[in-house]
C-alpha cells in the first residue's frame, strides 16, 4: 500500500509537473505572439513613414563631375527650316556610300548628340523621327580630320540651327547660346559594310568601317529650333527607352544606361 502510494504522488506530481509545463509554455507562446505582433505593427509603420533617401541638391556653384543641368521642354521653342532629305535613297545605297568614303579616307567618324531636357521632372531626350519610320539622334559624320566637338556643333547647327537669315537665329543663337558639348558617353564600331554596330572592337576586327562617338549636349536656358519639314523633333522619356530595342534599337536603347551615373538639376 506504501508503495502504491508512493507511486500515485509521484504520478499525481507528474501530472501537475506537466500541467505547470504547458503553462508555462501557453505563457511563453502568448509572449512571443505579443513580440511578433509588435515588430510587424513597427514594420508596418516604418514602411509607411520611412522616404527614400534622396542625396542633397548641388548648387550651380558647386556642381560636381556627375551633375549636370536639365532644361525644362517648355522652354525649348520650334520652328520649321527646309526639307533636308537624306543622301541614300535605301539601306544598301547608305553602305555602298560608307565603303567607297572607307576607300578614299579610312574609317568614318561619325558624332551624334545627346541633348537632355526634362518634363514633369523627368528626363527627356530630343529625337528626330525621319518619315514616321525610325529614330536617330541629331548628328552625322565628320569630314577627314575634324574635330569631334567642333564636328559636332557643326552638325547640329546644320540640323537644327535656325537659318542665317531668320530672325530667329539673331536672336536665340548668339555666343550665350552655343551648344555645349559634354562627355563622350559611348563608342560604337562598325566591324563590316553591315547595319549592325557593337559598343566595342571584336578581336578579330583591325580595320574597323565607322566609329559613332555619342556626346552629351548641355540644352541653354532657353533655345530655338528649326526642325527640317521632312523630320519631327520628340521628347522621347527615359522609361521609354529602357529596354526598348525592339523600337529604338539598342544605341538608343542603351542611353538610360549611360545617364545613369548622372544626377540632374532640372531647372
């Protein structure tokens, strides 16, 4: 009888043992609920009250090698200039051209600019759009041993400049007004009288057809443009661009990319 006894104590002790133990543990799990719920309500909150971080603005006296200026669209002024059409009637007639100048002088040289404006505090980048068909940046080759900036700005007045003797030009296209040309942000090689150009020399190409340098153009204040009758001048954004070479093709494709390293001031 001792014995038994003994035994239902220490039985009833385990019970109440293991009851005290699922106490503690139901205690335990309402605490850990209780934590849980507090660190999702803060998680919460701090994804409702936390901003990006967003650097501090750069004044215009202390600018720094990876900021530069945006031009508000409004502010860019357009009118029309004669038809200029373009000097191959086809694709094949533009690479017969392109081997006979490789013929007489090497390797063409070819500059296009990449003029940045922004709207609704986004940028923007201005493309002539040729017979609704596709798109280019203003530019075009160099004659043999030009300058690329000299080239450039040439090109560009040729294509969007006003004419001479239009009042325009006097008034929108003084020394305050020139084009400003900035960095070279890329290089494309043609290896071959093909279409297709690489942003780099394959190994095996010694004697590349064409290099395309692409320059960034600082937009003045305030321009006026004379778009040719035959072409349209568009804004076209960035968020268009990206990723977007079945449209654009992948140099126009690629700019975001380029403008990535930038930090605009849009003004």
């Amino acid at each position: 009888m001792r014995h038994v006894a003994t035994q239902a104590r220490a039985a009833s002790a385990g019970v109440l043992d293991d009851d005290d133990d699922d106490n503690e543990r139901d205690h335990h799990d309402v605490k850990h609920d209780s934590a849980v719920r507090i660190f999702v309500a803060v998680a919460k909150e701090n994804q409702l009250t936390r901003r990006p971080v967003i650097p501090s603005p750069i004044s215009r006296s202390g600018w720094s090698p990876f900021c530069r200026r945006s031009t508000l669209l409004d502010s860019i002024f357009l009118s029309t200039k004669e038809a200029q059409p373009e000097e191959d009637p086809s694709v094949s007639a533009r690479l017969q051209r392109l081997q006979n100048n490789y013929e007489d002088f090497g390797m063409r040289r070819t500059v296009e600019g990449i003029l940045v404006v922004h709207d609704h505090g986004h940028p923007h980048i201005l493309m002539l759009q040729i017979a609704n068909a596709f798109f280019k940046l203003p530019g075009d080759y160099l004659k043999p041993g030009e300058d690329d900036v000299d080239g450039l700005k040439r090109r560009l007045d040729e294509r969007l400049a006003p004419p001479s003797e239009s009042k325009q030009f006097n008034a929108s296209h003084g020394v305050d007004n020139e084009w400003e040309i900035g960095d070279c942000l890329a290089q494309w090689w043609r290896p071959n009288f093909e279409t297709f150009m690489y942003p780099f020399v394959p190994a095996h190409i010694t004697k590349p057809k064409e290099c395309k340098k692409l320059f960034l153009v600082q937009m003045p204040e305030r321009k006026v443009l004379a778009v040719p009758k035959n072409m349209k001048l568009l804004a076209i954004p960035l968020f268009e661009l990206y990723d977007n070479a079945a449209r654009y093709g992948p140099q126009l494709s690629a700019i975001p990319h380029l403008l990535s390293r930038y930090n605009f001031i849009y003004q």
